[in-house]
C-alpha cells in the first residue's frame, strides 16, 4: 500500500522554504510551497495534501494560526505542524486547539518535523521539569510575545506592556539574542 507523502510548506522565508522541501523531496514526499494564508488556500484548491508544515509568523502580517485552522477545516486528518521562532505557551495551545499535531520551536530540521508526524498521542510517562518556570522565563515570554504582534517596535511594546520605553530596551539589552 503506497502512503501518501504529500507536503505543503507555509513559510514566507523562501530560503528556508526551499531547503525545507528539497529535504522532504529527498525522503519521498511530494511538496508545494505557500509563502501566505491566500497562497496556500489557493494551493489548496489543486492539491490535497496529507503533511502541512507551517510558520507562525508570517510576513504578510497574517497568523499560522489562521492557516492552521484553515488547514485543518479543509481536511480534518491532515497533520500540521508549527514551527516558529516566537514559542510561547499561548500559542502552543492555540496552535493545537486550532488543529495542530504538534508545534516546535526553530530551529528545527526534517528529522524533528518528521517525528512530530508521527507523534500524535501523548506520553504519560514523559519526564516533567524539576522547577517550575522561572518569573524571569516568564517576563521574557510575554515581552517576546509582545514584540513579535507589535513587528519588533519597541516604543508600541513597551506601551502595551505598561513599562516605559528605556526600561523595555534595557530588559533587552540584557536578554540580547546571538
């Protein structure tokens, strides 16, 4: 029985469009891109995909969450998984409610993606953390969350998390990404 390996990318990043899907192509699947929410509905139209791999954060301003939903209407047994680079628990959540199988953090490879299609029960005996989560950890989450809906401008984060501005790009400035 031939399984079907069917694969739609939603990313907007092309480069990592492209290598993601010459990596599925060398495994067996047949892959299409969509770099947005409307390209993908339209891919949608002329192909049935089993797989969805599917961006968070797309340029065009538009939630994966709203193409996850829109994927998952379109064919309730297609597995989607999310990938981002703006984790957070809210959306995790969201992203599994809307009809995800699972969501993970960038970076991730095929191998990962592949495993999380795999993986679509829960794992009781799944090893839980020793601490909970630090308020630190915490902070950091919200104010990431924050600057990603505001496209990374510090002066409309700082205001939508009540703080002022100078005391945002120090908190920053402490946390900064390499």
């Amino acid at each position: 029985m031939q399984v079907d390996r069917s694969l739609i990318i939603v990313e907007d990043d092309a480069a990592f469009a492209r290598t993601l899907g010459k990596s599925f192509e060398r495994r067996g699947y047949s892959v299409v891109h969509a770099a947005s929410y409307d390209e993908a509905k339209e891919r949608l139209l002329h192909y049935q995909p089993r797989f969805a791999v599917v961006d968070l954060k797309l340029a065009s301003h538009s939630s994966g969450l709203a193409c996850v939903q829109m994927l998952h209407e379109h064919d309730p047994d297609m597995l989607i998984v999310v990938l981002t680079g703006f984790a957070s628990i809210g959306t995790a959540v969201e992203a599994i409610k809307l009809g995800a199988c699972q969501y993970l953090a960038k970076p991730s490879n095929t191998d990962d993606i592949e495993a999380a299609f795999g993986h679509l029960a829960g794992n009781v005996d799944h090893q839980l953390g020793e601490r909970a989560t630090s308020i630190k950890t915490l902070e950091w989450e919200t104010i990431h969350g924050v600057l990603a809906e505001t496209d990374f401008n510090i002066s409309e984060a700082a205001r939508r998390l009540g703080m002022h501005r100078r005391t945002l790009a120090r908190k920053l400035e402490k946390q900064r990404v390499k």
